[in-house]
C-alpha cells in the first residue's frame, strides 16, 4: 500500500491526471463523444507512459468524462452520454427553475461521491462484489431488462398510453438489424448500414439535442421573453443534503454490482437507480419535475457503476463495461493480465489502480464545484447561439460516433420526430429505455431458453434472482393498478 | 463587454467541437506533409486518418490484434489509424462493412476465420475473394475449458461424460456460427457426443457465465480464459491445434487424445477489392512490420495469441483453402 502510494504521488502522475480530467469534461459533456471513445483513442497515446501515469490519465478521463455527461443534460436537456439520460430528466426541470447551480451543484458532488463509494466497495470487497456478479446469468439478465422495463409507466408522463406507444415503437427499432442469437437479417432491407441496427446514440442526441434546439426556435415565435438566469448556489444545503442521502447510499451499492455484471452499464444503472428511488421516495411526485433526490441518484448511480465495473476487470478479468474492456487491453500493454492472479502477483499495483480512482473522483469533485459556476454561465449566453452550437455539436457527436453519414441521418431523422412527438406531448423515456433495455432482453431471453436442458421456460423458475426480479417486476406494474382501484373504491364510499 | 467575452467563449467551445473529431486528420497530415514537402503531398498514400474495422467488440483477440497493430501501423505510416469496432453478424457485420469501403487504403479490416465461414453458415455473402488480403498476424487454437472443479479431468472422461448424459452439457460460445460454435460443434460430430451450444455476445460474457455456473463449459481461445485458468477456477481440458499451445505447454492437443480434429481461429488484415497496387504493398509491408515488431510480439505472448505471419500472397491461399475446408465440414453439423 505504502509502496502503490509512493508510485503514485508524483507530479507526473498528477499532471495526466489533471490532462485526463480537463479532456474527459470536454468528451463528457459533447453528445455524441462517449467516455470509451475517448479511453480507446488514448490507450495508444498512454504507451510510451509510466503505467501509473497512463492509468492515471485513462481513469481520469472516465471519471470525469461520465460526470460531464449531466452538464448539457442540466444546461440544455441533451445528455452528453447516454448514462445522464436520468440527470436530464430532473436536472434540466431544476435548470428551468432557477437553480441551475444547484443542479450543477449536485451532479458534482454526488458523482464524486458515487465514485468514491464504489472505489471503497472495490477496495473491501471485490472478491464478494465480484462473486454476486458471476450470478448473473442469461436469465437473470432477461430479469434485470424486463425489471428495467417496467418502468416504462412511471417515466409515461401524463398518458400511460401514449408512453407505451413510444415504448412499442423503442422495441420494435431495437430489433432492426441482425438477429442477436441466429444472426438472421431483420427489416434490414438489404441496406448494409441497418444490419447492425440501428445505434442508439445518434437517436439519442437528435431527439434530445437537435429535437430540443429544433422546438425551442419553433416555441420561441410564440412568447419572447428575455429570462435574467441566476446562476445561484451551488452548494446543497443541510436540509436537502439529508433529503438526498438515502437515494445516494441506495443508488450507490445498487450500481457497483450493476456496475460489476458483465455488460450492464452506466446508461441501466442510471435508470434502474431513479426508478428505484423514486418508489422507495417520500415525495414521488416530484421526480421527473425537478427532484433533488431524482438527481443525485441518477449523478451517483452513473459514477458508482465505474467501481464495480473495476471490481470485475480486476478480479476476473473479464470486461464490466466496454470502456473496462479497452482497459483490460492497457493493462495488459503495461505486463499486467486483469485477473485472479494479479491480487497474488501484483497486488501493489490493484492499490495502485484504487488510490488512482479516489484521486480521479476528488479531481472530478474539485472541477465539478469551481467549474459549476463558468458552466452555468453558458445559459446567460443569447439563445440563438447556444441553439448554434447545439446543432453544431449534435452532427459532429452523430458522425464521430461511427464515423458515419448515416448516423448524422439517423440523428437528423430522430431530431425532427423528436419535435413532433414534443408537440404532440409524447413522452420520449420510454423510447429510450426500450432502446436500452430491448436488446438485453431478447437476446437473453433466448439465449436461456437454448439454456433450459428441457427446452422450456420452467427454467427461469428454478432461479431465486431471477424471479425476484421478475416478481418485482410484474409487482411494479399491478401494483399502481391496485392502489387506484383501492382509491375509487374508497372515494366512492366516503 | 461581458457578453462579448461569453460569445466569444461559446464559439471557441464550438470550434473546439468541431477540431476534436477532425483533430486527428489535421494532426496527421501536417505530419505527412513534414515528410514529403518535394513530393505532390496531395496524392502521396496516406495522407489522411485510416479507418481500421475490427468485426468485434472491444477487448476480446481480435480487437486486441487489431489495436495492437493499428497502433504500430500509426506510427509506421504516419497517420491516425483509428479502430472502429462494428460488431454483429459473427463478424459478418464488420467485413461486409470494409467490402463495402471505398478502395482507397483508408478503410481497411481486420478479418477473422469467420470471413471462410460465414457464406457456409448462410449469414452473408462474405468469402475471402471478395477481398484483397493484406496478411496473417495470428492464429489461435480452440481449447476446450470447464471449471476446475468438474468431475472430469481429461477431454476422454468429458467426452464419456458428455456421451452418458447426453443434452446435458451446455457449451458456450461466441455467437452462432462463430469459429468457438464450430470448433464445439466439430468435437461432438467427430467424437459422437451431445452438446448444447449457447450462443453469447463475444467471448468474455460466455467465460463470465462459465465462472458463474450457468453452462459447463466453453469452447474459446486460451487467451481468453488464461486468466481465471491461472487464478484456478478454470481448466482446459484440450487444444484443437496441430501442436501444443506454448501457453499452456501441459495441455494436450485433441490429436494426442485420439480425435482428429484440427480447429483454430486465424486473424489477418484485408482490403477492400479493387485498391490500386501502390496502396496495397504500402498497407502489407506495414502489417508485416507490425507482426514482426516486438511490440507485437510481447502483447500476444502475453494475451496467449501464437503471431504466426503470412505474407498477403501465402493468406490469400491460405483463407481459401479454409474456405473450402468450412464449406464442406458446417453444411454437415447439426448446429441448433
């Protein structure tokens, strides 16, 4: 330990750490610019480094990168990744109220905060994280997204119906392309472009940057009005601080073990995290309206998915997430193979690794503070330029994704939808958690039943995780039923 | 005048946008142009970003080969080599994506086994004539792995087992028609055992699924289990290669054990048709440096990849003779 400290207070270390996280703000917060995108360009760069150096630097950028997500979700309700979809939702309600620092405020903090929970998660009990991970299976995957699914309701807004059409239509993109078991071409075309389907993020950046920009101008014919924006504090007070705990502790461990199954990222965890402490919310209402809890669980849960998401490279080797996948290749750059064998072998650099992320998330807290102010100020920028600089960033962000026209039309075509669906007021969530979570359950639901040895679903009932998820599932959507036809009843009589 | 500053502020945001998805193209050519003032900079290869398509997701072999190489091809060519990974299709998704390039040197593809095989398989029209090959850079044995706690010991008692119970062994793998599905599926038809396949999305979620008890055992490359096989958890029980892994020098090969079956995964580069000569020799000489460099070398030791280079001439007979080889073995195998 002593060692690993020594290795990394160096200037050195500090210097691409400070690199890492100006750059990961930058790649955070452009849509379109994704925290593996930025780690996969710089792992090349990071060779010719001291391996604590260059780790110092790719875990930076993640880090910060995630966090810097919320900023344009906050600002201008376009999520620089996809796991800040959440931090939108409350943010930008809270942005639209006046308390843009506030928001700012708590997606420094609570970001931070999520990442160092899950740093100390990993540094006690990575093995035991890592074990409950190895749990998940296919069909506990199949559970995991169906459970994701059913929120689909609660992020509905004010017609359930209208939200399961946009849900429906979420599914039913998502099964363009090839197959996911048999590789079989579905409503492809044959245009090569859609047999990987289609990407999520270009949809993502124009429904929420290009759509939003496209009807804010239209919005704007109707009332102008020049809004004096205050940046106000930033700092939470005791009060709301206390508010926020319980879905921070909540969001927290749910997401390093989200975090740790293989393939399930910031973008589930976010929402499984909302969701989640939405219903165990005194004041459920206010979610999705400008929720203090809603936000710092959606900033923590995104950053405390980076914890578990190290706890499996670590201690399997194995990828949590695509950004620890290119990771696991750095590491093996530098003579380290992720693994077992490199708490025995090379345990100094684990500690290496662990005091790194604390650093990364105390920077990422410090940049987050000082800069929520000079970020806020972006809002007291004339509307038409931001709307500019929006649609700017929106067709760089489409194109470098895949380096793809197609993507930019993708987007393009997203955006346009997306004004029409504002103003026909449909809600654009559960489109984009069907997005999300379609994929995942298909694809697992299938791969169990290839799974089952009898060939049947009776399988998926002889696993404890995956009916509990799957009965906390059917549960979420009865029970608001329930509890409605219990209300009438109950008015009716009184 | 504060206004005047924020303006100022949001467009040097905005062109910083803008240069950071170009940074790269502009970077590189300045480089190029440094090199080669005299001569006409405009037509000179490369001079510009090149695209490099890895058909798989990010940290499994073949990524790692592709990054690897890309990154040697970077500095050996002077330009940004940037690898894009467009998964799906076992593959098929990535390489239809590079024939489909335009023939300029600026796209090219890793290609893995998979480019023999997927024609056979019926997913797509993609067979190694539609390419120009560039080079081999790796190849890698089957090996046939189950948890270190299994009630077998050696690929015979597994095979009896398998034969004793059958359906009940489920074996993972790294999609359907993927080369793993064909090495699993090519020991059950040679030796008369019954499998189950599960198919997953790369290799590491099904070795993720091994550890966690969900089938009995993969069908993967060694590389890709070498960690939990050293940490203890895992054991291979065989190779499909003509030799021994010199990773795991004490593992036998299927051939010592009696069955005669030869699978492995090879990876190379390739082209799209048609790129003019001059662009060709230019991309092979790179990819033949970057196999032999010790910079390659070092990392597929370590990964467990066996670099074994073929010149363009030598792959392009090589993947066709695999070719042939795939297309009459898989119409014969019962893959459901």
């Amino acid at each position: 330990m002593i060692d690993a400290l020594m290795q990394v207070l160096q200037p050195s270390v500090f210097m691409y750490m400070i690199i890492g996280v100006i750059l990961g703000v930058f790649i955070g917060a452009l849509p379109g610019l994704t925290a593996t995108m930025g780690v996969a360009i710089l792992v090349p760069l990071t060779f010719w480094l001291q391996p604590q150096e260059g780790l110092a630097m790719l875990i930076a950028i993640y880090c910060s990168s995630i966090f810097a997500g919320g900023i344009p979700a906050i600002l201008i309700n376009a999520p620089g990744t996809p796991a800040s979809m959440a931090t939108a939702w409350d943010g930008y309600e809270l942005n639209k109220k006046g308390q843009t620092g506030l928001a700012l405020g708590i997606n420094a903090i609570y970001s931070a905060l999520g990442g160092l929970v899950s740093t100390i998660f990993l540094l006690v009990a990575a093995f035991p994280i890592s074990r409950v991970a190895l749990s998940f299976g296919p069909p506990e995957y199949f559970a995991l997204a169906i459970f994701g699914l059913s929120m689909m309701i609660s992020v509905s807004g004010k017609s359930i119906a209208k939200g399961m059409i946009m849900g429906f239509i979420g599914l039913f993109i998502a099964t363009i392309g090839l197959d996911p078991i048999l590789s079989y071409p579905r409503f492809t075309f044959d245009n090569p472009n859609l047999l990987d389907g289609i990407s999520f993020i270009p949809i993502m950046i124009g429904l929420f940057g290009l759509g939003e920009v496209l009807s804010q101008i239209l919005e704007s014919n109707k009332k102008e009005k020049v809004k004096k924006i205050k940046v106000g504090r930033i700092i939470p007070n005791k009060q709301e601080r206390k508010q926020m705990r319980k879905p921070f502790w909540f969001s927290s461990a749910l997401s390093t073990i989200i975090g740790a199954i293989p393939g399930a990222g910031g973008d589930i965890a976010s929402l499984i995290s909302w969701e989640q402490s939405k219903r165990f919310s005194k004041k459920k209402k206010e979610f999705g309206k400008g929720s203090l809890e809603g936000l710092a669980a959606s900033s923590t849960a995104n950053n405390a998915v980076i914890g578990g998401a190290f706890t499996t490279m670590l201690t399997l080797g194995l990828p949590g997430d695509s950004v620890t996948a290119i990771l696991i290749g750095a590491l093996m750059m530098y003579g380290m193979q992720p693994g077992p064998v490199l708490f025995t072998d090379h345990v100094d650099f684990v500690y290496v690794i662990i005091i790194l992320l604390f650093i990364a998330n105390l920077i990422v807290l410090f940049v987050g503070l000082a800069g929520a102010n000079l970020f806020s100020r972006i809002m007291l920028v004339k509307r038409e330029f931001i709307w500019v600089a929006v649609i700017l960033f929106s067709i760089v962000g489409a194109y470098a994704l895949n380096n793809s026209y197609f993507d930019v039309w993708v987007m393009v075509v997203s955006g346009i939808i997306g004004v029409i669906l504002r103003k026909l007021d449909f809600p654009l969530g559960p489109l984009i958690l069907a997005l999300i979570l379609g994929p995942m359950a298909e694809s697992n639901l299938r791969r169990s039943l290839s799974m089952s040895l009898d060939g049947t679903a009776a399988y998926f009932f002889s696993r404890p995780i995956t009916v509990t998820l799957l009965s906390l599932a059917i549960l979420s959507l009865v029970f608001p039923v329930i509890k409605n036809v219990i209300k009438k009843y109950k008015t009716k009589n009184s | 005048m504060k206004k005047w500053y924020l303006m100022i502020l949001v467009l040097f945001i905005a062109l910083l946008a803008a240069c950071s998805s170009e940074a790269n193209n502009s970077g590189g050519e300045n480089e190029t142009e440094d090199n080669t003032q005299d001569s006409n900079e405009e037509s000179k290869y490369p001079n510009k970003q090149i695209e490099l398509v890895v058909p798989y997701s990010p940290g499994g072999a073949s990524d790692m080969v592709g990054r690897t190489v890309g990154s040697f091809m970077e500095k050996e060519l002077g330009v940004p080599v940037v690898v894009t990974n467009k998964t799906g299709g076992t593959g098929a998704v990535g390489m239809s994506y590079v024939e489909g390039k335009n023939p300029d040197g600026y796209g090219i593809g890793y290609v893995p086994v998979e480019m023999s095989m997927v024609k056979a398989l019926g997913f797509a029209d993609v067979e190694p004539a539609n390419f120009e090959l560039l080079g081999r850079a790796i190849v890698i044995p089957a090996a046939v792995t189950v948890p270190a706690d299994a009630p077998y010991d050696t690929i015979e008692e597994f095979i009896q087992y398998a034969k004793d119970n059958p359906g009940q062994i489920r074996v993972g793998n790294s999609g359907t028609g993927s080369i793993w599905h064909i090495a699993a599926a090519g020991l059950a038809e040679e030796t008369g055992a019954e499998f189950k396949y599960v198919p997953f999305d790369g290799a590491a979620p099904a070795v993720a699924a091994l550890l966690g008890g969900h089938i009995e055992a993969v069908s993967v490359s060694p590389s890709e289990v070498k960690a939990n096989v050293d940490g203890g958890d895992l054991k291979i029980l065989a190779v499909m290669s003509s030799d021994r892994d010199p990773t795991f020098p004490d593992v036998p090969t299927l051939i010592e054990s009696g069955i005669d079956l030869e699978i492995a995964a090879w990876g190379g580069f390739a082209a799209p048709k048609g790129i003019p000569d001059d662009v060709k020799s230019v991309l092979e000489e790179a990819v033949k440096k970057a196999v032999a460099s010790e910079e390659f070398q070092t990392v597929s030791t370590e990964r467990g990849l066996n670099a074994s280079y073929l010149s363009a001439e030598e792959f392009t007979d090589f993947a066709s003779k695999q070719f042939d080889f795939y297309n009459e073995l898989i119409p014969n195998m019962d893959l459901q």
